[in-house]
C-alpha cells in the first residue's frame, strides 16, 4: 500500500489529526498524484503550499508519515 494512499486511510477514519499546513500539504499531494500520476518534488510542494523552504517541507513529510505509523 502507498504512504498516501494509507495517510487517506488514517485521516478518513478519523484516527489522525492533522494541523493545517499538514492537512494542506495533504490535499496538495492527493490532487497532485490524482492529476499527474506520480509525486510532486520537493519544490512543487513548497511552491503550491506557501512553504519557504524544500527542508521544511521534508519536516512536512515526516510529520505525516510518522502520524500513520502511530
């Protein structure tokens, strides 16, 4: 199973907070493989979502991985 595709599962049932950045960092990476069939870089996240930096937005990343693994 795909990190998105068990990040959706997680936030779907409810299991899962996610703050706003996340939750919009989120939706940016659903749309993007929906649309593109396949995973934005770095700086495509950082540029659609506002965040300043490719390191932040790999700080993003992990805080989301990490809240499925939970």
């Amino acid at each position: 199973m795909s990190f998105l595709k068990e990040v959706r599962e997680e936030v779907q049932k409810s299991k899962v907070e996610l703050t706003e950045k996340e939750y919009e960092v989120y939706q940016f990476l659903i749309k993007y493989v929906k649309e593109q069939g396949y995973s934005p870089s770095l700086r495509e996240i950082s540029k659609a979502t506002g965040i300043a930096s490719t390191s932040d937005v790999k700080f993003y990343l992990d805080k989301l991985e990490n809240k499925k693994k939970d």
